[in-house]
C-alpha cells in the first residue's frame, strides 16, 4: 500500500499533537514530510528535525512526493486559502479549522466534487468523538430528529467550576486561562462561536442542509450572573451551554445555541470539566449518546489520524442527505421557552413574549420566564448583549417524550 507522504501545516498545539500521534502510529504507514510555519526561529515544545519545517506555502503545495495535506492552524483565512489551493491541485486535505469550514463549506463541497478530491474534518466538531462520520455513514436516513449537546470543553470547564466546585464566575474562568483551556481573549469560547461553528457543519451532515452562522441565534455565558446561578441551584438544574439542531416537523427544523437550564435526567448533566457530550436523537432508536474530550493536543490528534487512516482506504464524505429530494428548511419561526434575568435593560417591553409564566422583582434583579419564537430572540439579538441581561432556555422538544 502506498506510503501517505503528509505536509502539515501548522506546528502549534495541535500541529505538534499531530507530530507526536503519527510518529507513534506504527500501522498508519504515515510520514511528516514537510511542515510549514509561519516563524521558523520560533522555539516549539516539541522537537522535529529542522530540515522539514519551511516558512513557503509552495514548498508543499508544488511538491509531487506530497500526497495529503494535513492543516491546522488558527488563521481561518490562511486556512481556506490553503485548503482551497490543496484541492485545485487534486491533493486530499485533513483540516481542524471549524470557523474555515462552517463559513466556506459549500464552496468547499462544490471543489470537492469539481476536482474529485476530499476534504476530511471530523477533528472540527468535538476533538476525539467521531460525530461526523457517525452522522454520515450510521445515520445516513430521514430517522434522525435531534443532534444536542455541549461542543465547547472551555466554557463546560468554567461552568463545571461555578456548579461542581461553588467558584465564582470570574475565578473559573481564571482558572480555565491558566490552564490553556480558554485563550487571553476568551470571547471566541464563552460567547458561543466555537460551538456554533461546530453545529453548522454537524447540521449539514446531520439533515443535509447548510445554514450560515450568521443565521442563527447564540447567545454565550459571558452575563452570566449569580443570582442566575442560585436561580438554576434552588431548582436543582445546572446550566450548560448548549447547542442543537431540531427537526421540528417533516418541512422543517431549527438551529440555536444558548445556555440551558439542565435537569439531572439529561445526559449532558453529568459532562464536566472540558469534556463534550453529543445525543443524538431519532425517531425509532430513541437517543445515543456520545462523551469524550473534545479539544486539547492529543485528542484533537486522534482525531486528525482517524481522518488520514481513512484516507488509505480512499474514504470521503458523500454528503448523501444533500442530495435528498425532501430536505427539511431552516425556520426561527419556532417557539421556545427562555428564562431572562435583567435589571435596567426593559426586556418585558422589549421581547414579545407569547405567554409569560413566571416573572420576578427585586432590587438586585429581575427575571421572566416567557414563550417566545426565535425569530423575535434573533431580532432582538443586539439589544440582549447588555451586560445586565443574561439568557437561558429551558427545554421544550420532546418533554413529553421524555417523561413517560
């Protein structure tokens, strides 16, 4: 079998994960051959020979001997310009960039076909659980109703602090920087936008249809209060950022990400600390459920190997539910029940709220627990970004089902 003659891109913490994984997998007949960064004086924890690093693009994109690429660095425009040069060329590419993926993957799919390469990326989507390729080839059918869960292991890390640990807030996160859980700049994890991406391209291999991030409504843990987390204490429940794609009918489904109020009989109670847990949901089998570390050096890298050994025996995404005739459309216009504390920002006469059925006041703070479409939640996004407002949803798909 021929040997997989590798340029990677990338020598960061993934990048010399990846070094570390391949160099001890004896039967994946794989070999570094080139590795591109961008400072090459830069000094690295990891040691390689220097004669495989260069600063120049070209010197893997033109070279013959290469015969995969494996791309795994931070910049999501360097990133898309290497993988769409990889693919013209016909060279497979491994990636682990989900911000890249989710905004470009229909071009991506279109230079895919046009070129007949393949573009492999489970690392993208929760580090070491094989979501992706679970969605693509076991539950390639119209059964499936719901993918849900926790995608992001920094923001799980510090909320697993404040319920599991009584840290406060600010302190958790604290502590999820000085662990490398979340960067200097945390917004990227804590706002949502990591777990979105995530979700956007879990979407398209779960039900077949891409929606652009810009399209749905995230909302992160960054207002979070305490008086929110005494709230979600008194009634037994933590709070989970979480994401999730719902086929709300046959025509149609829907997409968000928020924090949720989460009961101890849900699965995704009990993922703590920097792991990532993912139901999967469908229509005869009930739910499945899939735990494990879901970012870091090594188990990104897992990953990333998974994607290479796969490419020895020529594998690529089919991407069958695309091609279903009775594809489900994308729809905000789905009620949801949100819990949404605030203290000077007039939230009951801004959100239009179907029925309210609960409401508080106090001189610290307020809340009110309302029915209200997403669609109205996504049109008010702006004004919920007030650092007195925090938002929640309480589950409302398949209680019924659930509680017999």
């Amino acid at each position: 079998m021929e040997q997989i003659n590798i340029g990677l891109f990338g020598f960061g913490t993934v990048g010399q994960g990846v070094y570390k994984v391949i160099d001890n997998a004896k039967n994946a007949h794989a070999v570094i051959s080139r590795i591109a960064v961008r400072n090459l004086a830069k000094t690295r924890d990891t040691a390689a020979p220097q004669e495989l690093f260069t600063d120049k693009a070209t010197d893997i994109l033109d070279n013959p001997e290469i015969n995969l690429i494996v791309e795994v660095i931070d910049d999501p425009e360097a990133s898309y310009e290497i993988v769409k040069q990889a693919l013209r060329k016909g060279i497979p590419v491994v990636s682990g960039n989900k911000a890249m993926i989710a905004r470009h993957l229909p071009e991506l799919i279109e230079l895919q076909r046009q070129y007949d390469t393949a573009l492999l990326y489970d690392a993208s989507s929760c580090g070491s659980i094989p979501v992706i390729r679970n969605l693509e080839e076991y539950y390639d059918n119209d059964l499936l109703l719901e993918v849900k869960g926790i995608l992001n292991g920094s923001s799980n890390y510090i909320l697993s602090r404040v319920f599991d640990h009584n840290q406060p807030y600010a302190e958790a996160l604290r502590k999820a920087q000085e662990l490398g859980f979340a960067e200097s700049d945390p917004s990227f994890d804590i706002e949502g936008y990591d777990s979105l991406f995530k979700l956007i391209i879990i979407t398209v291999h779960a039900l077949g249809v891409y929606v652009a991030p810009s399209d749905v409504f995230t909302y992160g843990i960054s207002t979070i209060h305490e008086s929110d987390i005494r709230y979600a204490r008194e009634k037994g429940v933590k709070i989970k950022l979480v994401a999730q794609v719902v086929k709300v009918s046959d025509e149609k489904f829907t997409m968000f990400l928020m924090p949720e109020f989460v009961p101890p009989s849900r699965y995704i109670y009990s993922v703590d600390d920097e792991y990532n847990g993912v139901v999967i949901r469908g229509e005869c089998y009930d739910r499945q459920f899939m735990f494990g570390k879901g970012a870091g050096s090594l188990p990104t890298a897992s990953s990333i190997l998974s994607d290479i050994m796969a490419r020895r025996h020529d594998y690529r995404y089919e991407y069958k539910k695309m091609r279903y005739v009775d594809r489900p459309e994308y729809s905000t216009d789905v009620p949801v029940r949100v819990y949404v504390r605030y203290c000077e920002t007039d939230i009951p006469g801004i959100l239009p709220f179907a029925e309210i059925r609960e409401q508080y006041l106090s001189a610290e703070s307020n809340y009110v627990i309302g029915d209200i479409k997403l669609c109205d939640l996504k049109r008010h996004r702006d004004l919920l970004s007030a650092p007195d407002v925090f938002i929640a949803s309480l589950p409302t798909f398949f209680v019924e089902r659930d509680n017999q």
